[in-house]
C-alpha cells in the first residue's frame, strides 16, 4: 500500500500492536531531538550571559529566537506535509535541526547566535507541527488521548536532557561545548525516529484545490479551537518564564548556588513526563472528561508556582516539581484535544496551536524578563499567574463540550 494513501479499511494501530509502539517510540525519539536542541540553551544563560556580557533578557532571547522560528514555521511545514505526507516533513525537518544545531555552538557573535537559533527553531517546527496529525491518523481514536499524552512526555525528556546536559559541561569547559553535546544527542534520537516510525497509512493527500487559506480559516472560525489556542499561547509563555529566568535566580543571593546545581532543578520536567501520560488516561474517565482535567493542571499549575515565591529553596523545588506537572498536564489535554475538535485541516489545527504555543514561548517568556529584573521574582510570579488566570477563565467559559467532531484532512 502507498504511503500517500489511506487505507479504507486502516483504522489506526490497536494499542499495544506493533505499529503502535513504533509510532510512540519514534515520535518520543522525534520529542527528544526537537526539545533537546530547543531548550539546551536555556539550562546555560548566566554562563551565556557571563561569557557575551549580556543583560538576562538579552540572553534569553537565545530561546526565544529559537521559539519564534518554529512558531513561523509550523504552519508552513503543515503545509508540506499535507502535500508530501506526514513522515517525509518529519524526517526532512528533523535532518535540517541537527545539522543546524551542530553550527550554533560555533557562531562567532551573538547576532550571528540569534539567526543560527532561528533558522534552527523554524527547522525543528516540522515535528510540533505534524507530530499529533501523524499520531492521529496512525492510532486507534480510542489509544489517541492516551498516545498523545506518551509523545508530550517524549518532548519533556528532551527538554530536560537539554538542559541537564548542557549546564554542567557549561560550567566545566563553557557553555559551546555544553550546547554541542546536546546536538550530538540530538542526532542520535533522530537516528531512532528515523528506524521506528511506521510508514504512514492513515495519510490522504489534501485534495486539488483544497486551498490552505481555506483550511486555516475553518479552524479560525471555531470557538473551542481559538481558546486551546490561547491556552498554548498563555501557559507556554508563563511556564517559560519561570524556566528562563530560575537560573538566575538560583545563582544570586539568598540562594547563591552553582550554576550546575541550579540546573539540576531542571529535573522537574520528569514530573511532566509523567503528568502527561496520566492527564491523557484521566481524560478518558467519563466523570472527568478534557475540560475537567484541564482546568484542575492549571490549578495544580498555579499551586506550584505559589511555593516558588517563598525564599526557602526546598520550597521553590517543590513548588517547580508541582508547577512542571501542572503545565504538561495541561498541554497534554488542550494539544490532544485540538485535532479532535477540528472539523478539517487536521495539521493546520494543530500547526495553529503550536503557532500559539511558541508565541507565547518568545513572546511572554522574554517580557518576563523585564518583570524579573525590575521587581524580583514576586513580580514574575505575579505575571505569570495572571496568565494563567485568564486562561482558566477561557477555558471555563468556552470548553463546555468535551466531545468534538472527527477531524477530516
């Protein structure tokens, strides 16, 4: 059977089947390549800063360009992969960011950083981008939520690999050679994606003239769509400002810890890989339901980040453990949900959320900065919880169904 074409009678691999766990163990490997590259520098701003003597926004704007190229990205290569098929844009995208991650540790300058950064963000948008349409075609709707919730745990691991690899060689022979062991890495995962990933089956090609402006619009036009939309773009944003600008706050008094020790902290993501996966099963409980769950992780979301507040480091750890669950709860939900609600364009919906969600990544995570640097780490929790807010107020409102229409490419 052709790639290009959807079986008729192919309904998505059973879980536990074969092909199931080839698309769960190569899209978790694809996870790991794109949010290891993504985030690595993000475990070594103040040696970054320190190094390029740059202020803290500044040196976060090394995320946040790398952020924003995905997030311009996306909906292009959801683009290409209506036309080319799933996997194709995956495995190109996938190629791109390694090799370009590979030249960013050797950029001469910041500026030249910054446009390296970029132009790798906007290669690795191809898997974000794609990722959930080629897990919805290929998995069995009833393994789907849970399915999504595994490949959202796959990207926690690679942002925590990122960051805990990065840091400590930063510290003991400079942040390049920290960022260049997280591409190595990086490339062996894309090495594992490109060995496991079942070829596509569920694929049908976009129809002639079914134009990409069109499809865009009908997810624009849909109300739940619009707030899960914003869901990404507020909580991505806040939870990237507490990541951004914890280093800092880590190494300077009262706390004055080693920059590799503050990284460590980093080792919250782990309760995102598994508050992911369990959202997902929890979504599946019939008193519970995706809007239920949702809004109880920005809850637990907004716990966490109360605990960060106080100048006791016990507390700031445990409170970073509760608001990392909180966060990866939430978008396991809301970015599971997006292809179940659209009506068509499939990966648009999704590219549409991701838009969002790295907006919010460059966008709010940078502004935080100036929060921080201004007023302390009380304000930028302050901002941040004021995000999620209006989020939760969003989702209140409009989510009301849980149930969306099949979505049809």
């Amino acid at each position: 059977m052709s790639s290009g074409t959807a079986g008729a009678d192919f309904t998505g691999h059973p879980r536990g089947s074969r092909g199931y766990r080839g698309v769960l163990v190569g899209l978790a490997a694809a996870g790991v390549a794109t949010f290891a590259q993504l985030y690595s520098l993000q475990g070594v701003l103040p040696d970054l800063a320190a190094d390029l003597d740059l202020p803290e926004s500044s040196a976060a704007l090394t995320v946040s360009a790398a952020t924003l190229g995905l997030a311009l990205a996306v909906i292009p290569w959801s683009a290409a992969a209506d036309r080319f098929g799933r996997l194709p844009a995956m495995r190109a995208a996938i190629l791109a960011a390694v090799v370009l991650g590979l030249s960013v540790p050797l950029a001469d300058s910041f500026s030249l950083l910054l446009v390296l950064r970029f132009l790798e963000g906007a290669a690795l948008g191809g898997i974000p981008a794609v990722a959930l349409a080629y897990l919805s075609e290929e998995v069995d709707a009833r393994s789907a939520a849970l399915a999504a919730g595994t490949y959202v745990s796959g990207t926690t691991v690679g942002g925590l690999a990122g960051r805990i690899i990065a840091a400590p060689l930063a510290e003991a022979v400079g942040w390049r050679l920290g960022v260049a062991a997280v591409s190595v890495l990086a490339a062996l995962a894309a090495v594992v994606f490109m060995l496991t990933a079942p070829r596509q089956r569920g694929f049908t090609p976009a129809a002639d003239g079914d134009r990409l402006a069109r499809r865009l619009a009908a997810n624009l036009r849909e109300p739940r769509l619009l707030v899960l939309y914003l869901q990404g773009f507020l909580l991505m944003g806040g939870f990237v400002a507490v990541y951004n600008y914890l280093g800092f706050r880590l190494v300077n008094p009262p706390f004055g810890l080693p920059q590799s020790v503050a990284a460590s902290l980093f080792l919250a993501y782990l309760a995102g890989t598994w508050s992911s996966r369990a959202a997902g099963r929890l979504t599946g409980r019939p008193q519970l339901g995706r809007r239920r769950v949702l809004l109880g992780a920005i809850a637990v979301m907004g716990a966490g980040l109360a605990l960060t507040v106080l100048p006791f480091l016990p507390a700031v750890v445990a409170g970073l453990v509760v608001f990392t669950a909180g966060f990866f709860g939430a978008h396991a939900v809301a970015s599971g949900w997006v292809p179940v609600i659209a009506v068509e364009g499939r990966a648009q919906a999704s590219s549409l959320y991701n838009l969002g969600y790295y907006a919010g990544s460059s966008l709010l995570g940078w502004v935080g900065g100036f929060f921080f640097q201004d007023a302390g780490w009380a304000a930028l929790a302050g901002f941040v919880a004021a995000l999620m807010a209006v989020a939760a107020l969003a989702a209140a409102l409009v989510l009301r169904a849980d149930a969306g229409a099949p979505a049809r490419t």
